[in-house]
C-alpha cells in the first residue's frame, strides 16, 4: 500500500503527444523530498508482434537550460537544411494501452 501512495504523489503533470506511429509523454515527477522533474517517454507499437516498447530518459532542472539549448540548436539546424511538414495525425490504439499500462495520463483529448 505505501509504494502505491508513493507512486501517486510522485505524479504531478502529464502532457500527451500524439505523433504518428509514436506517442510521446511528457511527465513531471517529483522526488520523495518534492524536487521536481521531467521524464519523457517515447511508445512506439513494434511492426514484429505488435507490442508497445518504451523508451524513457530522465531531464533534471539542473540541465532543463542546456538540454533546451541543445534540443533548439538541432531543431533549428534541421529546419534550415530541410523542409519539414507538420502531419496531422489521428488517435491511434496505441494511447488507449498507455493508459491501461498503469501509468498516469492526463485525460485530454487533442485534435491535430
């Protein structure tokens, strides 16, 4: 019972992306002595046996500056050398088993 409290006070905020084959969230987490930060996590439905595999990287505020210079130099580097078109894209079943992972998410639905 305490691990479960724990992992829910630990959840502050969830931001979902839908973007194509892959569904990004972006959550903010908080430590045991309320230090937040942010884990974003990549799902994405393997082709082979149609499974969800998750990738995950933690981003502490100590390197939120860095991290957004670095993220906005590389997006800005690709966007002078090439055209990038923004699809729309529609909700996919690959949300509803994020949500029945067990994992928090925000309950807003997005249209693109």
């Amino acid at each position: 019972m305490g691990d479960f409290e724990n992992k829910e006070r630990e959840e502050v905020f969830s931001k979902k992306v839908r973007a194509g084959k892959r569904t990004y969230f972006f959550d903010v987490k908080a430590t045991r002595s309320n230090d937040y930060y942010v884990t974003i996590t990549e799902s994405k439905k393997r082709f082979e046996d149609g499974q969800f595999i998750k990738h995950k990287i933690f981003l502490y505020k100590e390197d939120f500056e860095k991290f957004a210079e670095g993220l906005t130099e590389v997006v800005e580097y690709i966007k002078s050398n090439q055209e990038v078109v923004e699809k729309r894209y529609e909700q996919s079943q690959e949300d509803s088993a994020y949500e029945n992972s067990g994992e928090f998410v925000a309950k807003d639905n997005f249209s693109f």
